[in-house]
C-alpha cells in the first residue's frame, strides 16, 4: 500500500466515522423498544453480574451485542447513544473489512480484453486497480443510507456484515497462500513465513465463529464457506498441497468451533431458543408457499433499484437502497461478472494448462461474490414479513458494494482511456467531474440522513419518540413522587408487561422489580389501573 492508497483509505474512514457518530445522541430520535431490550438486558447484566450467552427476551438474542453495550453503559450511563455507538464502531469497521476484502480477491486478478487498462507500468505513486477498487467499494460502503442506518442503531445486526467480511478476508488470505507465485510455478513462494496460512486461517476461523453470535441470518454463512472451497479445489485440481489445505481448514475450522461452542451448548440445553421466530414468519407456513416465494424473490431483487423498504426506522420513504448512480455502477459489476463467468471462462474444464488457469483467475472474485449474495438472499426471501426488508438484508451489503465497486473502476477506467486520446486539459475535467461526483455521493447522504429522514415526523414516530419524552418526564420528577405507567400498548410480552415499556424502562433504568421500587416508578396493565395509589403521576402508554 502505498502514500497515496493510505491517505485515500484514510479519508475514507474519517467519512465513515463521521456519518456513523455525528449527532448519534439525537438521531435517530427517542429509543425503540427492541434497543431498549438490549439496553435493559445490559443493565440488568451489570447490576446482578450475570453476564449471558443468549437473552430469551424478546423472541430471542444472542448475547455477544448486549453485553458489549454493556461496556458501553458502563462508561457512559444508560444513554441511547450508549448503545448505538457500539453500532457505530461495527459500522466503521466493516467499511475498513471492505477495503480489505476488495483488494484480496481482485489482486490476483487478471484485467480482461474487455477492460482497458493496463497495470503493468505503474509508478510509485500510482494506484493499482485492484486497489481502486478496495478504495472505491469501502468509499461507496461509507456513503450508503442503507448501512450508515444500521450502524446507527442498537440492533445486533450490524455485527453480522463486519464478522463475515472479515473471516472471509482472513479465509481467502489464508487460501492465497497456496496460490501461484506466478503462473509458471505449481506453488507459492512463502517468503515471510511458511506458518502464516495457519495464522491467517485461525483468525478467519475466528471471526466466523464470532458471527453466530451476531444475527439469525448468519447461519447461513457456513455455505458460503463450502462454495469457495468446492470452487477452489476444482480450479486447482492437480496443483493442490492438500496436506497444507487439510491444516489450513482445520486450522479455521477449530477456531470457528472454539468461539461458537458456548452458544451451541447453550441451544443444546434450550432447542427451542434456536429458531426464534423463524417458523412464523417462514414462507412455508403460507397456504401459498411457491407463489409467495416467488414474489419474494421479486422484491428482494427490486429493493436495491426500484422499491426499498417500507419501514421508517429501516429506509427513507421506500427508497431504493442504493442512490442511483451506486444502482447503475452495481448492475454493470454484475453484468461484467456474468460475462465473466459464462462467457470466458470455463470454472469445471479438466484441462490445466496455463491459459485455464489464467482464465480461472478471472473467475474466482465473482464466484466468491455471487454465492455470498445467493446465500445470504435465502434468509430474506423464504421470510414472509415486510419485505423488501433491509435488516434481514444486511449481509448483502458488502457483496453488493464490492460489485458497485468493480462496475464504477470499470465505467472510471473506461472513460479515462478514452480520454487519454486526447489532450491534457480533458483529463483534468474528467478528474474535476470525478471528484463532483464523489463529493455529490458523500453530500446526498448527508442530506437523506441527517436531513429529509432524520427531520421527518415518521421517523420519530418510528423510533417511539413519544415513549422516551415519557422516560424523560419521569427523570424529571421528585423521586419521592410515586409514578405510574398504564400499558395499553401492544407488544411481546417481557416478563408480564408489554414490549413497548422497555423504552421508558431504560431511559429511567427500572427494568428490575428493585430499580422500580427504589426510583418509584411502576408498570401496571390496564385492567389493574384500579389499585394506581391517589396522589401518583401518571402516564398511559399507547
């Protein structure tokens, strides 16, 4: 990595903290209920010491999340910013994971007849453009309202993208070490150390076992895995060190099983934990389960460039999840990776003579990428609430920005050599129109986030904006005075009371019966609205 690539991924990375931490303690506005769970959950964690591996609340979570926002309560008090800034932190670190991700699958890459550059004279200071493509792929990651969003918000779904982006990094790092130090030698050169695939290999195993603990979804991950694997041994049929390849895997296989084996005890001991909602809301307990199925796909599909979530706290007004220009650089990544795959390349030909091994270069970052997205799709379109959903979506995220990647150094390049025809001055405009285009993408998501969505009425509403002024309304009363919460709304219940009291519980941290007895602050159902003492203040929740 050179001066240049460090400074671009730095400001890369100032962007992406910006967007993820500017004003986090008043956007999103108020406090919903399933991050007040988590808060309380926490809060209750560092009151009692009994830190878990999975909270059954509220259908159901995986630990990890809420106990590191737990950390964060800690250092800052019960504070909805508290919790999302632990999102914010995730949120950064995919975009870094993206860059690396970008650059480890398309450096062995090969520019095809189709493309027009050509890498083989480059200065110092020049810019590779498997590099460009790591920069502008993280550099789109950091800009999207899509992921901006959920690195915004106390969901542990945003956990999920940033452990598979960099187990699979670590993975195929780990993979690269068996690769060609060119294409005329059988094996690579270890030049650093001939130990590093294992490092890197149990790092990755890491990582992945960390994701289970993140999201539902994730559990699809392991296929993602078993594909490249499949592909890679195809390609190198004939040229494999398997002994080395056997160490490698269970190398990562162990260390995955290590991180994930205290959550697997846990479901072990309570199977009924480990599906969650997934049974309810399955397109298979439709009475018409293909047609549905079908419509799924449809949406799924349609959510990136025609219609996006409809949910407020997801999306900004059924947007689609990607500006328009990131839509049509991602539609040409994946027109360019189809010509790649059907068009050169022939992944399954016994044949290993130089040309198909060269060819097979080509083909490995799309295989890669088109299977993370086919994987990860299924959670999403065999669900049957809310779709197009951008949470249960969230492991498309990296995938889709990668391709967006590839498509606009294709498109950028393209254009460049065009110009390169011609005179000095033309050059200058072309780089003068890139930047207006990459300041324009960074100030449209500024604008859409911090200005049309997060000023907007439905997005407080979204966010139970009125349940956190009610928390607030509370704190500021005598504690001497008793206070009391009627809960008339509806929502899972949470250990006798409705889901939506977990908002004024965290703001006034009386989650536990020995908080609301020492704050004076309880929580009565309706029909109990009788035995409220006179003289108390209080609050009906809605």
């Amino acid at each position: 990595m050179n001066k240049k690539t460090l400074l671009l991924l730095f400001v890369i990375l100032i962007i992406a903290g910006f967007f993820r931490l500017y004003n986090l303690n008043k956007l999103p506005p108020g406090l919903y209920p399933d991050e007040a769970m988590n808060g309380n959950n926490a809060l209750e964690a560092i009151a009692t010491g009994n830190w878990k591996m999975f909270y059954p609340e509220n259908n159901g979570r995986e630990g990890l999340f809420i106990n590191i926002q737990s950390l964060s309560v800690i250092l800052f008090g019960n504070q909805p910013w508290a919790l999302r800034g632990v999102s914010a932190i995730f949120g950064v670190l995919t975009v870094l994971g993206a860059y690396f991700l970008a650059k480890e699958l398309f450096k062995n890459y090969s520019i095809p007849d189709y493309q027009i550059s050509n890498n083989s004279q480059l200065s110092s200071n020049q810019i590779e453009n498997y590099e460009k493509i790591a920069l502008f792929s993280s550099f789109l990651l950091a800009t999207s309202f899509w992921h901006i969003n959920f690195s915004r918000i106390g969901f542990r779904a945003i956990m999920a993208p940033f452990f598979l982006t960099w187990s699979l990094y670590f993975f195929l790092k780990s993979l690269n070490e068996f690769r060609y130090y060119d294409f005329y030698k059988f094996r690579r050169n270890f030049s650093l150390s001939k130990n590093k695939y294992i490092f890197n290999a149990t790092i990755g195993g890491l990582f992945f076992g960390l994701g289970f603990h993140s999201y539902i979804a994730y559990r699809a991950a392991p296929a993602i895995f078993f594909l490249i694997l499949v592909f890679y041994a195809v390609k190198n049929k004939g040229f494999l060190d398997m002994k080395k390849l056997a160490i490698m895997f269970v190398s990562f296989s162990v260390a995955a099983i290590i991180t994930v084996a205290p959550l697997g005890w846990y479901f072990t001991k309570h199977p009924q934990d480990f599906f969650g909602r997934t049974s309810q809301i399955s397109v298979f307990s439709s009475p018409t389960p293909l047609k549905d199925l079908s419509l799924n796909i449809l949406k799924t599909a349609g959510m990136f460039n025609f219609i996006g979530d409809k949910n407020w706290r997801h999306n900004y007004d059924s947007r689609p999840e990607l500006f328009w220009p990131v839509g049509i650089i991602f539609l040409i990544g994946i027109f360019l990776g189809f010509y790649s795959l059907f068009k050169r390349i022939k992944i399954f030909s016994r044949q290993q003579n130089e040309k198909h091994k060269i060819i097979n270069e080509q083909n490995f970052p799309f295989l890669i990428l088109f299977s993370w997205m086919a994987v990860a799709a299924l959670p999403i379109v065999i669900s049957n609430e809310g779709l197009p959903h951008a949470l249960r979506a969230i492991l498309l995220i990296p995938p889709i920005f990668i391709l967006a990647g590839f498509g606009g150094i294709w498109l950028y390049e393209l254009i460049k050599n065009k110009i390169n025809r011609y005179n000095k001055f033309q050059k200058i405009i072309i780089n003068f129109v890139l930047i207006l285009i990459l300041s324009m993408m960074t100030y449209e998501a500024y604008d859409t986030y911090f200005i049309k969505w997060g000023q907007n009425p439905n997005t407080q509403g979204a966010f139970a904006q009125n349940y956190a002024d009610m928390g607030n309304t509370f704190n500021a009363l005598p504690r001497e005075l008793p206070k009391y919460v009627i809960v008339n709304a509806n929502g899972t219940d949470v250990r006798g009371i409705p889901m939506p009291s977990q908002t004024i519980m965290f703001i006034t941290d009386t989650f536990t019966p020995e908080k609301q007895k020492e704050k004076n602050i309880f929580y009565v159902l309706p029909d109990k609205a009788n035995e409220i003492i006179p003289g108390a203040y209080v609050i009906e929740m809605r």
